[in-house]
C-alpha cells in the first residue's frame, strides 16, 4: 500500500551552499528506487520567488515553488541549508540573512520535523529553534555558533544530532548521512542501508562519528606548535610522555600545558589520545592488523588501553568499529 504523501520543502536563497541542496533530494530519490511502494516523498525547492536561484558554487537552480504559497500549508520536513562569506585574511563566517530566519521561523510552526544542514544551522539558531538545546555544523563555524548563541550546546565533532523534531547536520557530504537518518527515521535502516549502498557510502555513519580528523584540524598559530604536532604524528608508538613533549618545545611540563590550552583547547594528554584514537581508526578502516597489534602501534601499548580510549573517544569498542567502517577489499 503506497505510504501518504510527506511534503519536503528545501529552503532557496542567494548563495546557498550547492551541495546542501541537491544532497539530500539524491537520498528521497535513490529512496523510491528501493521502496516496492511509492515512499510518499514530495521533495520541492522553495524561494522567494520563481526566478533562478544563484547558488555559492555559481550554479543557478531553479526553484520550483514560491515561499509564501506554503502558508498554512503542512509540511511534513523543512529542510534549511546553508551560506558563508569568507573574509580577506580567509576566515569563514555563517550568515543568517534576516529574511530567510523570518520565513524558517513562519515555516517551522507548519512543519513535522526540521532539519538544518551543514551551516544552516546558523539560521535555526537565529530563529529560535536551537534555544537549549544540543546542535552540530560544519567545524569551521561551530566556535562562531557557540560565541553567537550560548544558550546552544554546540558538539563540533558529530555528523548529526536530533533533538525531538529538531535535526541539525554537520558539514557539505554529511548531508547524505542525515538524510539516510531521516529515511530512517520514517522507514527504519533497512531502506536506509540500501540506499547507502546506492550512494556507495560507508553503511550508514553513526551521528557520533566524528566529522573530521584530529589530524585536520585548523593549523595552530605557532610553528613550533604544529612541528610538535608533527613530531607526535610520527612517534604515536613511542611513550611520549610530558616531559618528552616539553623538551622538544625547549618549556617547562606547565608550560607546555599553557600553550597546549591556548593552541588547542585541550590537555596534552587529551590530544595524544585524540591522535591515538585517530591513528588506530585509520588502521581499523583499512588493515586487518590484530587489535594488539593495532594498540601496540598506536602507543596503547595493550588492548585494554585501546579500548578505554574508544570508549571515551567515539562511545563504541574498536571491533564494533571496524565491523562497521572496515573499507570492503578490492
């Protein structure tokens, strides 16, 4: 028996993030081609007007209905994505233009469930619906979510978050996680999977997955700091203990801890287990390497070790993660 119709509207606006858009209606495609039945999805782009639509790629898309003919009208998912300006000294800024926080607040009080992606967080936010509650964007914006709306607890590391009929989503490709989370929010995992499949994805990324490596995260403004980063990442078998870490610095145990906080926002113990953690994962994904031997390469030096560290890292063990995250071979 075909499912009812569930209407999901998708926010158009100037400079919107390409990616945010056309992601997610790809899922609710794939989605009908694996449903025996018609899934009910009826997925339209909505603007202020009929007229394109420039995206932040430069690519021009046309909407297919105007905002205000959805007043009063149910909506079964508001989708609302993203847009960013980037300075002259290169840092990114999110933007929440006030005419598109207006029709997200008007259109969110019509709507089932509502779900930001990458960015477009910012918006939810400056529209109210974040107000206490837990939120995820791009990495690149989350200190700036945070200063802007302390009310919100930001996690800058998740994919994605639910809170109740609120969906917030990290950054540009994990669009299609959170939509195969939608997908099985309403149809369970198994139509999830299979569309993941299609998509040639990872069998659906846990939300506390996290959105990007230790490794990758924004350089620190000191040389000294990122060759001591560098030095950690070519020696994570090694003891490294703090005053092996001070020495390479030419510091003190206590001021290594200092520059650690203010580079970094961590402990130096933390960040050696992140890039433990980080550097097992790898290992996990892509070998077959035996846990011991994944521990003892990683400077866990046992299992035991190991597995505390995904505990508190990622809230799984390293075998549940390599059964889900081992790349098949070729």
């Amino acid at each position: 028996m075909p499912h009812p119709e569930r209407l999901i509207v998708i926010l158009l606006f100037d400079r919107v993030d390409l990616l945010d858009v056309t992601g997610p209606p790809e899922v609710f495609a794939l989605l009908q081609r694996e449903m025996e039945e018609p899934c009910g999805y009826k997925v339209v782009l909505a603007a202020e007007s009929l007229e394109p639509v420039t995206t932040a790629a430069g690519v021009r898309v046309l909407p297919d209905i105007r905002l205000d003919s959805l007043q009063h009208q149910p909506i079964d998912t508001l989708i609302v994505p993203g847009s960013v300006e980037t300075d002259a000294r290169g840092r990114v800024q999110a933007l929440a233009d006030p005419q598109v926080v207006q029709w997200v607040q008007a259109l969110a009080s019509q709507s089932r469930r509502v779900a930001s992606v990458c960015v477009g967080a910012h918006i939810l936010a400056a529209a109210g619906l974040l107000e206490g509650k837990e939120a995820t964007t791009h990495w690149s914006t989350a200190a700036q979510l945070a200063q802007d709306h302390p009310d919100i607890r930001v996690d800058a590391d998740r994919i994605y978050i639910q809170q109740g009929r609120i969906w917030t989503g990290a950054g540009l490709t994990t669009c299609l996680d959170l939509a195969l989370a939608l997908v099985a929010d309403d149809f369970g995992n198994a139509p999830a999977m299979r569309v993941a499949r299609q998509l040639v994805m990872f069998l659906k990324r846990t939300g506390g997955q996290s959105q990007f490596s230790v490794m990758l995260e924004p350089l620190s403004s000191t040389r000294r700091m990122e060759n001591l980063r560098q030095y950690i990442a070519l020696n994570l078998g090694q003891p490294l203990s703090m005053p092996d870490l001070a020495e390479q610095m030419h510091v003190s145990d206590r001021q290594l801890a200092r520059i650690f906080k203010t580079e970094l926002g961590m402990t130096p113990a933390a960040y050696l287990e992140a890039a433990r953690v980080e550097a097992a994962r790898q290992q996990l994904e892509a070998t077959d390497a035996s846990l011991e031997r994944v521990a003892e390469t990683c400077g866990f030096n046992t299992t035991d070790t190991l597995h505390r560290a995904f505990r508190r890292q990622l809230g799984t063990t390293p075998g549940q993660y390599r059964n889900r995250f081992r790349a098949p071979a070729e």
